[in-house]
C-alpha cells in the first residue's frame, strides 16, 4: 500500500514494546509473550525424492507436488526465555485466538500480569477477547496487550521465530497430511525449547536506525 494512513501512536508503541523487551528478564512476576499466527502453512508432498548435494551440485529438490491442505500455527514466544509454546489447527478465527491466549494463561497462572505483544489485527482485537484497544492495553489489568504499529510486523519478535521454523522445517519439508504436517510443528516447538531456546537480542531502541 503506497499511502498507507500513519500511525498516529506509532513512537509511543515502539517505546513501549522496546521498553518491555528490555526489561522482561527483570520483570519475575510478569510474563512477556510475543504472539501471532503463521496462516496458510501447506502440507506438500514432493513426488520425487531430492537429489543429494554432489560435487559443484547442491541439493536438488523436486519441483513437483501433491497439496494435502494447509494448516495454521499460533504461536507465542516467551521473551525473558525465548521459549515456544503453539498451538495448530485449521483456522485461524477470534476464537482459535482467543483460546490460544487463554490456554497460555491457564498453563502459567503464576504471575502476577500477562504482556502480550501482537500486531492490530482486527481478531486481536474481538468481542471475544473484550474488544476494544484502549481497553485492553490498560496497564492496570491482569492481561495486557501491546500492539506494534501497523506495518511494523518486523516489531514482533514471534515472526523471528517464524523465519526460523520455515527455514528449517516449512520450506523443504514433505508432508503426506495435514495431520503430519501438525505433527512435525508441534515436534520441532518441542526440539527447538529443549535445545535451541534463548531469549533473541533485541538492540532496536526505537530511535532512526540513520541520521
């Protein structure tokens, strides 16, 4: 969109969610959560086996597929740890959102405040999860939510970690169902928390990254 309208809010977000970034890990009785989905994850299946890499040849990957379906992925990222947790399914509905942020509460019910750091989709911001803006981002609730402005995706850190799962399990993968496919997320959600987690580096502090 050539003349997207401007966010009129747009520093104080950013100043906001860098702010929340920064101090997460020293935040012990609040909990800070990147979340989004990842829509219209599709379940391919190469007809032919790839190629291995030979000498001055890389690995040849077959062109040429059977779709199964698509699935989608919600998912939230723990900034202070850099952990996972997701959930998969066919939809992407203000319900499946609002389920998916609930299930994230009930599973940790320890802390004292929720942060959610997400982008101003029209389902983050539903009758079911009590609409309206204003009112959800009160940081006198229990449940907080930050919105990154609009097209600044790239404030989100959960759409690191998406970069990461297409990389490594989408953009080659080969998925004979949508059940396999599913499969194979939620298996790398739980290989990535047990062996890869850590919390992302975040030095963007909201200020012109040129003069």
């Amino acid at each position: 969109m050539l003349n997207a309208k401007s966010d009129a809010r747009k520093d104080e977000r950013i100043a906001d969610i860098c702010t929340l970034y920064r101090e997460a890990a020293h935040r012990p009785a609040e909990r800070v959560m990147s979340t989004d989905e990842m829509t219209a994850i599709q379940a391919l299946e190469r007809l032919s086996p790839d190629l291995p890499m030979s000498w001055g040849k890389p690995v040849a990957v077959e062109l040429q597929y059977q779709r199964y379906g698509t699935q989608t992925l919600i998912a939230a990222i723990n900034v202070a740890t850099g952990k996972v947790g997701g959930w998969v399914g066919d939809t992407r509905t203000e319900e499946d959102f609002a389920r998916f942020i609930e299930s994230v509460i009930t599973q940790h019910p320890c802390y004292r405040s929720y942060h959610f750091v997400l982008d101003p989709l029209n389902t983050h911001k539903s009758e079911t999860l009590q609409t309206r803006e204003a009112f959800l981002s009160r940081p006198d609730k229990a449940v907080v939510f930050h919105y990154t402005p609009k097209h600044a995706s790239w404030m989100n850190q959960i759409e690191i970690w998406f970069g990461i799962l297409a990389r490594k399990v989408v953009k080659r993968g080969n998925f004979r169902s949508t059940k396999e496919l599913r499969d194979r997320l939620m298996a790398f959600i739980d290989y990535f928390n047990a062996t890869l987690a850590k919390p992302f580096k975040w030095t963007y502090q909201g200020k012109p990254l040129v003069a």
